[in-house]
C-alpha cells in the first residue's frame, strides 16, 4: 500500500494538513493588531473555571448567548486561540511576524511567530515511512519534534538518519555520496540523487552527517524529511511489496514463472 501523502505546514502555503486535526484543507491567515489596554484593565483577561460555572448557572442570559459565552470561555481554558470579531485600524497597531492560520475543517487557529508554528505544540513533519528501520525512525521523529523549533537541527538530524539508512541497505556509510551512487544502480531514483544533491547531502558542498550547517531552513529539513522516506519506500516497501503479492500465488503459478525465467530445468524432476 502506498503512503499517505503528507503536506506540510508551512508559512507560504494556503492549504496543508492541520496540525489539530490533521486534515489536508484550505487554512486562513489572518493579520494580527494590538491595541495597549485600558488604564482600568492594565492586564489581560484570563478566564478561569469560577466564571464558566457562573455563566453556565445564570439565568438572565438568553440561552443561544450563553451557550456562546460557555463556548469561547471553554476554548480559552483549554489554551486554544481565537477572535473577537474584526480588528478595528482606528484603535490598534499592525503586529509583524505574529501570524495566526485558520483551518476550515476543524475552525481551530494555528499560532505562528516568523515562518515558525509554534501552537500548538509538537506539530510535526511528515510521517515516517511505516518499513522505515528502527535505527532510522528514531533520529527521523526526534527531527520531526524539533522542526518548528530548530530545523537546522531537525536538517543535521535528517542528514544522520540517510547516513543510517544506507548501512541498513546494505551499503558502508562512510561516503554518503558513494553510497546513494550504489543504491541507483540497485535501482533507487536519480531524481533522488538529484534532490540529495540540491540539500547537500551529496555533491561538492556536501555537510558531515549530524553537523549544523547555517544555511539550513524548514524547506530544507522538509526536503530531507521526503527523501529518507522515497528512498525507504523505492528500495524497501516496493520490493516488500512485490514479494507479498508473489507469495500468494498458486505453487504451480510460481512454477511455472521459474520455467519461463529460466530458474528451474522443466524436465529435472
């Protein structure tokens, strides 16, 4: 079976899979103002479970606007991020950097500060091919947990894991270079090798396995987070694969494909 296609969150797309519900769908992005508070409410509003209980227990509140209170006051003490309405410009600032996302599926907001997501917490990279070793999939999903906080971290980490990789197919993990030009011929992609090359994994400004390279950014680790799970799925499920699908043939099937490839003498006994 195939993998399910993983779209990254990322500050220059408009749809990608939600990091609350993870749904692949349309997000809305919103600008964000700021307006100083007044004298008489000089710190923010925090809500707490004393108020819920009393706008649930009050009698004087039509019911179609209670249940609204009781729905914001419930997101904000489960630390969700939402709006008030529009922002009015004659009263506030444009705030830079800060961004939310909205997502059609679930209504939830996504906070981002740069081109970072930072809520809600542990947002990850895509999933790991599920035939992935397990001596890869550990560097593979600490580089997914650190992706929005550090993706040169979450790059060097990657670049460890192709190292990693290669020895489990079989190859010597000294030379990563020499390595992906063997797993080719053995029949991996060249538009992987390609794509190795354009992240420096590969080529003539290749960086060390597990090394910090400042150059790195979130598209980069992206990139590596794709390649590790192309070359798993071209030279591990593929052929996994293929061979579950042969061993459900009939014995006289397989038989007779061994005849025609030359396997087996049809007149040995």
């Amino acid at each position: 079976m195939a993998q399910k296609n993983s779209h990254p969150q990322s500050i220059k797309e408009t749809a990608f899979d939600c990091p609350h519900c993870g749904a692949y769908t349309t997000q809305t992005w919103y600008n964000i103002f700021a307006a100083s508070r007044p004298t008489e409410h000089r710190t923010p509003f925090v809500a707490d479970k004393e108020l819920l209980e009393t706008v649930r227990a009050a009698g004087h509140i039509p019911e179609e606007e209670k249940s609204h209170h009781i729905k914001r006051l419930e997101q904000q003490l489960n630390g969700l991020v939402g709006v008030y309405g529009e922002a009015d410009n004659n009263y506030s600032i444009s705030v830079f950097n800060l961004h939310l996302s909205q997502c059609f599926n679930c209504g939830k907001f996504a906070v981002w500060i740069y081109d970072r997501l930072v809520f809600p917490a542990g947002a990850e990279g895509p999933p790991p091919n599920e035939d992935l070793p397990e001596s890869v999939r550990g560097d593979y999903e600490e580089a997914s947990k650190i992706l929005n906080l550090s993706p040169r971290g979450s790059a060097a980490l990657l670049r460890l894991a192709i190292q990693k990789l290669c020895i489990e197919l079989g190859e010597k993990g000294k030379i990563i270079d020499d390595d992906i030009a063997s797993l080719v011929k053995k029949g991996l992609s060249p538009m992987v090798q390609q794509a190795l090359d354009a992240v420096r994994v590969i080529g003539n400004e290749a960086v060390h396995p597990g090394i910090i390279d400042l150059k790195d950014d979130k598209d980069t680790a992206i990139q590596l987070f794709r390649s590790v799970n192309i070359i798993a799925e071209q030279m591990i499920s593929n052929p996994k694969h293929v061979k579950e699908l042969y061993e459900k043939l009939p014995e006289s099937k397989k038989k007779a494909i061994e005849v025609r490839d030359g396997k087996k003498d049809p007149s040995h006994r």
